[in-house]
C-alpha cells in the first residue's frame, strides 16, 4: 500500500498534534508536583532543597526510562 504526499502530511500533522498534546500534559503534571512544593510550609531552607531534590530525582528517572524506550526502539 502506497501512501501519497497529501495522506503523509496528514498523518504527520495528527502525529504532531497528539505530540504536542501528551507534552502538554506531562508539562501540567510537573507543574502540579512543584506547585506542592511551592506551597508546603518549611521549617528550613534545607527542608525545600531536600523535597527539591526528591523532585528533580523523579524527573531524571522519568527521562532515564524514556531515553531508554527510544533506544530500544
């Protein structure tokens, strides 16, 4: 089966979109995690580092996993 231009475009752009829609819900996602850190109450500046760190550490497990799919795929 042979896929024209125009079809290929099509399919490309609906790829993009839905792209474009799962970036935007990780991207929220992340936003709500460090709006809870944000509003917490900390007894001390290495309270929040500390919580910022556990963060910053999901997210780097988060892209580990990812890199890895990609390369494997």
């Amino acid at each position: 089966m042979e896929i024209d231009s125009r079809m290929a475009r099509e399919l490309a752009r609906k790829f993009e979109m839905e792209s474009n829609k799962r970036e935007i819900e990780i991207t929220e996602n992340w936003k709500k995690d460090l709006e809870v850190v944000y509003r917490k109450k900390y007894e001390s500046l290495g309270a929040l580092q500390v919580e910022l760190k556990n963060l910053m550490e999901r997210m780097n497990n988060r892209i580990r996993a990812l890199t890895a799919i990609v390369k494997e795929g």
